[in-house]
C-alpha cells in the first residue's frame, strides 16, 4: 500500500517534470518547478522522512521560487526561445539513463530490511543516540552531534553562498558625475 | 500593495504566528522534526512576506543591512565557538562532552548552541539575497 | 520481472526526473531554464538516498517507547545537507544570470555567445 502511494506520487512527479521540459512561459516554469517541489517534499513525507520533507517544502518550495521569481523579475524575460530540434540531447539523456538503469537493477528492493545500508551504522545510531546524546530526534543528533563537523562545512558553504551573492550583486555608490558618464 | 485592505489585515495577523513558529521549530527540533535550516528559513520566510506587503524601505528599517550581514557571520563564529569551547575545555574540536559536568547536559548545550548557529546564518543569507534581489530593480537601471 | 520492477519503481523514477533534468540543462537555451533543470536534477538524487532508508511497517526516526522499527536516520541527514547547499547554488546561478542580463541583455544562451564574439562590431555602433 505505502508502495502503491510513493509510486503514484512519483508517476505524477514525471508528468510535472515532462510538462516542464515543454513549456516556454518563463513564470508557468516556476510555478511548475514549485510543485514539483511540494510534491517531492509529499513524497519523502511517504518515505517517514519527515525533517527532510520540511526542508525541502520551505527550501525548495518556498525560498527557490522566490529567488527565481525575483531573478525572472530582474531579467525581464517572458519567453524561452524555441528550441532547436533535440534528438542528440534525447539521444544522449535516454543512452544514458538506460545504462543507469541497467547499473541500478541489482540494488535493494523498495523497504528491504535486509539491505546494507541498515546494518553498520544506523542500528548503533538508534540504541546508543538517545542515550549517548538525550534527545528522541535521531536526525537532529546525528546532524548536530555525531556529525557536527559536516554541518559546520555545510554551514560555511551557505556563508560562503551569502558572501560570493553579495559580491557579485552590491552597487557600489556611485558620484553623479560618474552616472552621467557613457 | 501597502493599499490593499485584506493583503495588509491578513500580513498583520500571519506574520507574528509564522515568527513564533520560526521559534517552535527551532527548540523543538530535539524532539520533533525541526531544526536550524527549517527555523531559518521560516524566520527569512516571515520577514519577505513582511517586504512584499509594507515595502523594502520598512523591511530595511526593521531588520537593517548591516545587522544582516552581521548575521550572516555571527552565526558561523558561534558554531566555530562551540567547536573551541570543547577544545580549550579539554576535549577535541566540537567535542559536546565536555561542556557541562554531566556528558549528556552537555550534548544538549552543544546541540542548541550549534543549532542556534546555523539558524543565523541561514535566516541571515536567505533574507540577504532577498534585499539584493529585490533592491536591484528599484535602485533604477541608467 | 513485473514485481522486480514495481519494487524498484522508485529507484527508475529517480532516473527519469535526473535525466529530464539533464535534459533540460543541455538543450534548452534559456538560462533561467537551465537552472530550474539543474535544481530538478539535484532534487532527483534525493530520491535515491531517501528511498532505500524506508522500511515499511517502521516510522520517522524520532525514538519513542511506542515504536520498534524505525527509517534510517543517517540518508535523512545527507540529505538535509544537500537540500541546503542546492539552494545556496542555485542562489549564486541565479546572481550570475542577473549580471549576465546586465551585461548582455538577454538571458538566452545563444544570443549571449553570438554577442560575445561581436564586440568589434558593437563598439563600431558606439
């Protein structure tokens, strides 16, 4: 059944994404790239990965649109042109996907409890987390406890993004001389 | 939009509630899903729909430029500053343990200072370049 | 072979939306559009992480005395990680584009490399 749902969901993302691909109004790509948001934060919601799911809806769905609306404002632009016949990018995309296809066709079933990836690691987060750390959330105390020292890189990465937008987006005061200037 | 009734009555009623839950999910991450990212960015959130509906030049007034970038870089030097807390307390970089008498008082004291960094910086960088995105336009194109 | 392909549905899924979002990167000339089809790329990989982590029957990994089986935390946390730097890109692409457009006047790829290679001819209209 919870298959049956993440599968439908997925099915729906496809179409959104397709329909994307398609259209040329520039503000129908937002809004479409903003429900494929809220429907990939619906889906991993389905998945119980519910921080996850948060992030995604406030980041993806909330902050991204607004930067790209803003953005789109800036530009001016309305339209894409048309595209030139795209038979060598889908020529390109589909070999490529194929063979990904064919590399992913060994890996776990859908909710495999036997897989690896449940086996090293997390079934020590789960037993000695609370105790080690006192907080229920698993997610939050490996995020801020037993791997700080990533959230610290990804914490520099998002100043570094605020530093390298601010240096590219100041106006610097200008005298009016220097307006008038060609 | 300063002059549309129902956007302006709706903003005054929203936005303290969107601020407070900035702050519920922020301490509420330790038991609920939540966190720093998602506090920032519903803090950054609250106030662009303040800009949007009383205009840029009020949004500058309440939170203003240079308390921003300040934010931005206060919340890194804070998450650096636990991580040297743990360092000259004894232990290794951002060693938790050693914060507190008590190992595990202090992992809740390293994990809410840590948390408190990263929401700063991420509230401060989104609402930053909303105010350069939006500014842009408005300073006039010569 | 239909029930090995219903269940790894989502891990084919994930493909599709990666590859249209490549799609859209190399053969769509607007640069607004390239950089929606990159974020839809990223947004893609997530699924690959999140949907192993699943296990039916478990719940969010919040420990609590009424549950046994729990998700993986430890994807959820990559996770979290790449959603947050995906946007701070994505924020920097998008700074980029807007001096692009200041400094070309358009945003679409191949007027933008038609004029890079005509200055000589745009400073003899000056």
């Amino acid at each position: 059944m919870e298959a049956l749902i993440v599968n439908a969901l997925l099915a729906l993302m496809m179409v959104s994404v397709v329909v994307l691909a398609r259209t040329r109004n520039l503000f129908a790509v937002i809004v479409l790239a903003g429900l494929y948001s809220f429907l990939m934060a619906t889906v991993m919601v389905a998945l119980d990965a519910v921080d996850v799911a948060m992030t995604e809806a406030a980041v993806g769905a909330g902050v991204s649109t607004v930067l790209l609306l803003g953005a789109l404002h800036l530009c001016r632009s309305e339209e894409a042109k048309p595209a030139h016949k795209p038979w060598l990018p889908l020529a390109v995309t589909a070999t490529t996907g194929l063979v990904l296809v064919y590399g992913t066709w060994d890996l776990p079933a859908f909710s495999d409890a036997e897989a690896p990836i449940h086996k090293h690691v997390a079934p020590r987060y789960l037993e000695e987390g609370p105790r080690e750390t006192g907080i229920p959330n698993m997610v939050t105390a490996v995020l801020a406890s037993y791997r700080g020292y990533d959230t610290l890189g990804e914490t520099t990465v998002v100043f570094t993004a605020g530093a390298g937008i601010i240096a590219l987006l100041r106006r610097r005061r200008r005298s009016a001389a220097d307006k008038e200037a060609p | 939009m300063t002059r549309d009734m129902v956007l302006r009555v709706v903003a005054k009623l929203l936005i303290p509630f969107i601020l407070l839950f900035a702050l519920y999910v922020q301490f509420h991450g330790d038991f609920g899903p939540g966190g720093g990212f998602q506090a920032g960015v519903i803090f950054a959130a609250a106030m662009v729909f303040y800009a949007v509906i009383y205009g840029l030049d009020n949004a500058r007034r309440v939170l203003p430029d240079w308390l921003v970038e300040s934010m931005i870089a206060a919340g890194v030097l804070l998450y650096l500053g636990v991580g040297f807390a743990g360092l000259l307390l004894g232990g290794n970089f951002l060693d938790y343990f050693v914060l507190d008498p008590e190992p595990v008082a202090g992992q809740h004291r390293g994990i809410f200072w840590v948390e408190a960094g990263v929401a700063i910086t991420v509230s401060g960088v989104m609402l930053k370049i909303f105010y350069l995105f939006a500014g842009r336009g408005t300073d006039g194109e010569q | 072979m239909f029930a090995h392909i219903w269940s790894h549905f989502d891990y084919w899924a994930m493909l599709f939306l990666a590859m249209a979002g490549l799609f859209i990167v190399i053969a769509r000339g607007n640069l607004i559009k390239k950089l929606v089809g990159l974020g839809i790329f990223q947004t893609s990989v997530y699924l690959l992480y999140l949907g192993p982590a699943k296990i039916v029957g478990g719940t969010a990994p919040i420990v609590d005395a009424a549950f046994k089986v729990y998700s993986n935390p430890l994807p959820h946390v990559l996770i979290l990680t790449a959603i947050v730097v995906g946007v701070a890109t994505l924020a920097l692409g998008l700074a980029l584009v807007v001096r692009i457009r200041e400094a070309y006047g358009t945003i679409e790829e191949d007027e933008v490399l038609r004029r890079d290679v005509q200055p000589a001819g745009e400073e003899a209209q000056q």
